[in-house]
C-alpha cells in the first residue's frame, strides 16, 4: 500500500465516521442541559424537578458539586413515565407533596 492509498483509505474511514455523526437524528437530545432549562421546557418549578430527582423518578447527572444536567432524551422518557404515573395515582402525588406537573 502506498502513502497516497493509505491517505485516502484513512480519510474515507474518518468521513464515513463524520457522516454517521452528524446525521444522527437525536444529537441535540444527548447535549446536558441546566435544571433551570429542563424546568422551562416541561414548565415545571426547580424545587418540583429536584424533588423527583430525590424520589429517583427522574435521572440526573452530577458533574461537579455546583454542576447538574439533565439529558434531553432522558427527561423526555421520564417525564412522559411521571405523566401516566401522575394520570393514574393523582392521591400518591399529593400524599408525596407534589402538585404540579
């Protein structure tokens, strides 16, 4: 193999790789977002959102002690989980001391 063929061999390789990437549907989703955006987007108060982060009914990722973020996928999937919980056992919710959602 020369230089020349071991270049564009590479170069195909990393543009396949670049092509998958970017045409990934759900790239936006997986960026972290501030506890202060999740609760705008689902039009929820922080102490609520951090109440069911305490209730492990929604994923939050700690990346430093002053620094939480939500992934967008995630907070879809929970979000819409807590949505038929809260449809189906509205009393629980109460009795837990949440109102909204």
């Amino acid at each position: 193999m020369t230089m020349e063929q071991a270049k564009a061999f590479f170069k195909e390789i990393v543009m396949e790789c670049l092509a998958e990437k970017v045409a990934s549907p759900n790239l936006d989703e997986e960026l972290p977002i501030s506890i202060s955006d999740a609760c705008k987007l689902f039009g929820i108060s922080p102490p609520t959102l951090r109440k069911f982060v305490d209730l492990k009914l929604v994923r939050r990722h700690d990346l430093g002690p002053k620094k939480k973020r939500f992934y967008l996928s995630e907070l879809k999937e929970d979000m819409a989980r807590l949505e038929e919980m809260h449809l189906g056992d509205r009393e629980r919710f109460r009795q837990l001391g949440i109102s909204e959602l």
